[in-house]
C-alpha cells in the first residue's frame, strides 16, 4: 500500500508526470503515502500537489503529522491551504498547535476561519461542539425549493456537507426544519421549503453532547448529519457521519486497550517509543501489582494451614484464576451492555439478580470438574493427594462455587461502581477484576478448607 | 425512552388520535416501542400504523424479533410491507426466517423481491454481498447530466440512497465512473455524467469482501456508498455509509465479550435467557479452567520445594497474576494494532523486537517493587520471612523479570498464532493469555527459587 518511495522518486523527476500520478490517488492515499515521510519532505511534496488535493490531504486526520508539516511551510503558502479546510479540522489542527505557532499562523487567517476556530476551541474535543463543522446550509423559511436549489448550486462547493439544508425562522434564527437534498431535487420548484420532507421534528444535539452520544444518534435515526444547537435552537454548527465513524473507531481502540489493563496509547503501536508506551503500561502494571501484593499479605494468614497442608497450597492457581475469569466474563458483558445503553445505573440490581444464580451454576459447574480431577488422579495413581483426599476434593468444588459466585458478582458490579464514582466503566479490565477477585478467592478457599479439613489436616 | 404503554393504550382509544402521535414519531422510536411488546401485540400496533412508517419500522435492524412479528400477520398483509423494504433488510429477515415461513411467504413476493434475495441470500452474511442493498441508481455513459436528474426525480423516492449516481457503459455493463447528486446539481445539465465529478478510479469491492474491511475503505475515504462488483466489474449491489456504522457496532459488542473470555452473546445481555448466556460462557470458562489445571500438576511437583520453603508459596498469586497482567497487555495492543491493519502477519518479529525489552523493563520494575515491599515488612516486622528473608527477595525479583518478560512476548505473539492459525485474533482474551502464562510462570518461580536457595532453604 505504501507509496512512499515512488512519491519522493517522483518528486525529483518531471513535475508533469508527479502531477499526472498523483492526480489519480485518492486523498486519503496521499496522506498515507507522505505518513511515514519526515515532516521536512512532506512539505514539498505537499507544494507541489495541486491546490484542491494539498487541502483534502490536509484534511484528513489521519495525516497525524500535520501540524509538523504545517511549522515546515511558511505562513503565506500555509494559509490559504489552512484557510480551505474543514473548521472541525482546522480546530483539531488548531489544538495541536504550539502557542507560538498559533500566533504566527492566527493574524493571517481569514476572518471567518478565525471566527469559527474561536468558536469550535471552545467546546472539549470529545463533545458535539469539538468536532462540528461550522460550514451548514441555511435557508430562511420564506424560501422557495428554487431558491434553496440555486443556493446550493452557488456554494455547494465549498461546504463540507450539502446533503442537508436547515430551514430557519428569518427573525429569531431558531432551527425549524430540515430538507436533504433529494427532497429538494424532487419536490416541485415552486413550494416552499417548509413544506418539503417530513413533518417530524429536527433531531438535535446540544455543544456539550458527548460525541459517543452523538455517534449513537447518528447511528440509531441512519443520519448523514446532525445539527448542533444552542439553548435558543440556533444552529452552531454540524456533526457528519464521517466524523462519526472516526470516533467510533477510536471508542474501540481506547476500550479495547481499556480492557486490556493499561491506558489508551492514542499513537499506532509500531509508531510510538518504546518509553512513551512504557510509561501507559507500568502505571496500570504497577497499580495492579499492589493490589495484588494482598495475596501475599492473605497468604501469611493461612501460612500456618498451608505448612500442615502443602496440598491446599496446589489448588490456589487454579481456583483464584477460576474467580477472575468468571468476573472477567460478568464485566465485560457489563460494560458492553452499558455503552449500548441497555443498562443503566438502575438496572444495577436486576443485573446482581441475574449474576448470583449464573455466578452459582458456574461455579458448580466447574467445581464438579475440579473435584472430578482430583479424584480421578488419585484413582488412576498419578498423583496422591493423602489419607483425606476425598475431603481435598469437596473442598476445592466447595470453594470454586463461592470463589466463581463471587467473581461474577464483583465483576458484574465493578462497572457500576466505576461509573458511579465518575470513571469510565471500561477502565474495569479484566486484570483490575482478577486483582480484585484474587484475594477474596484466597480467604473463600480457606475458609472452606478451615471448616471441612478441621480434625483431619487441620 | 419507552413509549411502549402510551402506544397500546393510544392503540385501544381514537384511531385519529394513534396515527397523530405516531406521524411524529421517528420510525426508530416506534421500533424501540414495540420492541418490548409481545409479537401478537407489536403485529396489531404495525397494522395500525400509516404504510411507510410500518416500512421504515420493519427496516430498522433493532427491531429484533420482527420475524415473529411478521408471523402474526397473514401473507396477504405482509407481502406489500416485505416489498417495500429495502433489500439488504428483506436479505436479513429472511435468513431469520424458519424453512416454513419462507415458502409461506416467497411465491407471493413481488418477482424483483424473489430476484433480490436470491442474489443476496448466496453470500454469507458478514460479507459485503450479504450486507449490500441491490437498490442503486444506474445510468449509462452516454446520458446527460439532464437526463441523469430527470431519472432521479422519477425514482429517487423509491430508492434507499441517491446521493451516488452509477455510469455504466451500455454494452458491457462494466462500472465507469461515479457520479454524486451534489455534483449532479451543480453542473451545467447538458454536460455528459462522464464528465462530471472526480477522473479517479471508483473504488469498488468484491461480494465476498469482509463487512470490517468495507467498514474501513467507507472510514479511510470517506463515502457514502461503496459499489459491490463483480469480475466483470458489473454492479450488483451498493454497502452504504449506515450498514457499516451498524457492522462497527456489532464489531465493538463482539470484540468486547470475546476480550472478556467468551462467545459473542448476540442478544441485548437483559434479554438473553439464563441458560442461552450460560452456555455462551461456560464453554470459554470450562476450557480455561481445564488449562490452569496444568498449574496443580506444576505446583505438585514442587510440592517438596513448598513443604521445606512454605514461604514461596506465599508469592505465587503474585508472581503468575503479574505475568497475566503484561501479557494481557501485550496481547490487546496487538489485537487493535491488527484490527487497524498497522500490523500484519509478517510484522511479528518487529513485534517481539518490541516486546521483549519492554517486558524486561517492566519485569525489572516490577521487580524492584516486590523486593521492597518484603524488605520493608522485614525491617519494620510486620512479618517474618524468615533467615533468609534477603533470598527470598531476590528470588521473588528475579522470578518477576522472568514471568513479566515471558507474560509480555507469549502475550504479543498469541494473536500472531490464532490469525495464522485461522481464528480471530480477538480470542485471545485477557483469561486466556492468563491460564496461559500461569503455568509457565510457576515454573519460571520455582527454578529461580531452586537455583537461589539450594543449600539455604531448598
């Protein structure tokens, strides 16, 4: 996939001919392409690009460099280019941005470009207001299909979206309707505006919505757009569906290294030093790594029994793993149904309710199995587990149903709790749940071992 | 949210009244309300409301047992509505239907429904065929930009997306060029379609592309639509921008549940039965615990080392739970950086490369912490590790550097070996890197331990 080589070759050579080449790849594919180039180098390819194709690479925010490539570029030649993107991501482009750079670049740009930047820089980059483009279609509701035709027609162009026009109040600006596109091309000419679509009311999302909402929204109604509006129902600005699939993606990466028992990296993985991601993992690492130290400490407790009963001390791997892989399952399945909005901080005892008896069956489930093994290599002779081994076995069945009811309940309750305090419940990785587990599971063990084996082993 | 009583009880009083309310509800807002009524109730609710509410209600991929709905309403009532809805939905409704029903219903679809889900129904329903919706805007090479808006103001109302335009060659049929509305619009109308728009290649897929990879070429450039094709690159059918926010979403729940040790649930985790979400998981969870059985069988062998040391017995929850936790790490950094196609099959090597001073650093980390820690409680008395209290630091230290080092590179490389192995590197959940890694953690403990303190406590 990577054109790298060619494109720099190219460059060298016959401008006509780089120009013909390039001229056929798709933006996206010359971001890629000048990705891996140093910022230095994709600034003269980036010159030498046609205008449009220089703007559209810019634009694509996975050019994650840019703002480099930009400090490379001197500010007559990059302010056209910064003035012709799309405001959500000039904003982004913006945020990136060292202070001195914003104020060498700021004073050149156009007024409406620096407008809208002050406009987007002061919403959080995670909410509705962050990532919205400011370039919308309005049209007055006194309009004419005609009308709004021949204003798409002068500036489509140049708007990032035209596949929905907003219909508002001539007096109070207050969004009251909206037509795509295909409405308006098959509607009559001479209607009014306000007539045209349905009659439902507009979806809206306020500045500070999160974006996850928003992509939620989106996903639900199939939207290409939603509008942004303030308390006064004025159009701010737009969300579009491709913005949308951005954060969906990156909702994934985050959750999915969430889940793993570290912090988002926010930088591919071949891509970032090996200290940056160091620093992401060890604290995690290291947090866990107390909390586990318990075991330890629970361990000490029971050294007197373990010293008469090497035995118990075998079977602790197995069932402390079985409590965290049963809260681990629980959690996730939590965490899930929460980001899906199927659960909510309520349901949290019909959640509970299920968890108990499933948590039971498992356990029950798993502990036949254990005791089953046990058994069954003392009966074939590949292992002894003493006079009482009979009593080891119920022991271990005994404790997995308490360890693995435990486990699904903790971990089913772990997101709650999480979002109840204020985090995020994906931070509730099944590392953080086995930690939590581990220790609960090593009392539950021998406890029970306490109360069968008193008189016998103990 | 739930409108689910208001509905029932508006459905049992003034018929004006019902469809009054219902005109200004989103059809994925009546979806949402009948999810929860019975399918006798919901197919009554259906009946009542206007024709292309009850489509756009029958489209909507949430509704989820709109199967047993449809069962409820006799063939005469529902063929009109199955006719009109969009094809991709009739290619899921059917592939849910029982063997029954189908024939109930096929031979009184319209033909071109008949033809639609044939064509649809012979790929798999993760592929972009399956997904696909065969209802697209086609229009010759030689048509004007005129004759072009003159075809989408007669069909346009029909058809699910019209913002992509097709330009075929007549004679072949093959895939020329693509047009958008927008553009459309804004040219002057006696222009041909094929000189409208972008002189880049059309990006195209296969019918048995995977949905994600669709999913990621929609993301990457940007569409709305991406055209399904043939070897003779004839059109058979369009994925648009909704489907595939639908399949990302799908992708996350999957992901999330198979990270979390085990089957994908596909039902909402409230609505599921019991025994349905304990058979889901207890198979994941009986395999893992069979695997960490193998940790009883190490620690019996070292059951001599524990009775002469039972000291050492006190750091193995600590030790293997340390190495689970890097390795989960390693293994959720690869599955996303796979996910995101930043690495490849051959990138292994680049991977370990990583990975192995990462995990030495971590290990050596980790292992400073441990060694304090037991330091500490000697020194101030909170336990007695005993003579050798020294010893057994630096075997617990080193056996850290070990375990996290083998937990970080068994961890990385386990999605390598899943994927070449033919599954889904996703498995390879937190749980099963953990069982995994325990055993050879154990092993990793004792030796250290035998090679450190024979002649003192061994």
């Amino acid at each position: 996939m990577t054109a790298t080589p060619e494109l720099l070759y190219l460059l060298s050579g016959d401008p006509v001919e780089f120009s013909q080449v390039v001229a056929g790849m798709q933006p996206a594919d010359v971001a890629e392409a000048i990705r891996d180039l140093t910022p230095a180098a994709a600034a003269r390819v980036l010159a030498a690009l046609p205008f449009d194709l220089a703007v559209q690479v810019l634009d694509d925010p996975e050019l994650e460099h840019r703002t480099a490539i930009l400090q490379q570029v001197d500010v007559a030649a990059a302010v056209p280019l910064i003035d012709a993107m799309s405001s959500d991501q000039q904003a982004e482009l913006f945020r990136e941005l060292p202070e001195a750079e914003r104020e060498r670049f700021l004073p050149a740009l156009a007024r409406h470009t620096r407008e809208g930047l002050e406009l987007l820089l002061r919403y959080p980059p995670e909410s509705a207001g962050g990532i919205m483009t400011t370039e919308v279609l309005t049209v007055p509701a006194t309009w004419t299909v005609e009308q709004a035709l021949q204003l798409v027609r002068r500036v489509g162009g140049a708007k990032e979206t035209v596949y929905a026009i907003y219909v508002i109040d001539p007096d109070s600006k207050r969004l009251r309707h909206v037509v795509s596109l295909r409405e308006l091309v098959l509607s009559d000419r001479n209607q009014p505006v306000t007539e045209v679509g349905t009659t439902r009311k507009v979806l809206t999302v306020g500045p500070y919505t999160d974006r996850e909402d928003v992509a939620r929204l989106i996903s639900k109604y199939d939207l290409l757009a939603v509008p942004v509006v303030d308390k006064e129902q004025r159009i701010l600005g737009i969300v579009t569906v491709d913005d949308v699939i951005d954060a969906l993606v990156t909702e994934l990466t985050e959750d999915v290294q969430k889940l793993g028992g570290m912090e988002a990296l926010d930088e591919p993985y071949l891509e970032i030093s090996i200290p940056r991601m160091l620093r992401k993992r060890a604290g995690w690492l290291a947090a866990l790594f107390i909390g586990e130290m318990l075991t330890a400490t629970a361990m000490g407790h029971f050294e007197g029994e373990i010293s008469r009963a090497v035995v118990l001390a075998l079977f602790v791997p197995l069932i402390i793993s079985s409590g965290g892989n049963s809260g681990s399952q629980a959690t996730s399945l939590v965490i899930r149904a929460m980001a899906l909005r199927e659960v909510g901080l309520r349901d949290w005892w019909r959640v509970a309710v299920r968890e108990l008896p499933s948590g039971f069956a498992l356990g029950a489930f798993l502990g036949v199995i254990g005791a089953a093994r046990i058994l069954l290599w003392q009966a074939v002779g590949w292992y002894d587990y003493g006079l009482h081994y009979g009593l080891v076995a119920m022991t271990v069945a005994l404790a997995l149903v308490g360890v693995v009811t435990f486990g699904s309940l903790a971990g089913s309750m772990l997101p709650f709790v999480l979002r109840r305090l204020g985090f995020d419940p994906a931070s509730a990785s099944a590392p953080f749940v086995a930690t939590l587990v581990d220790v609960t599971g090593l009392v539950i063990y021998f406890t029970v071992a306490l109360a069968l084996l008193r008189g016998t082993l103990l």
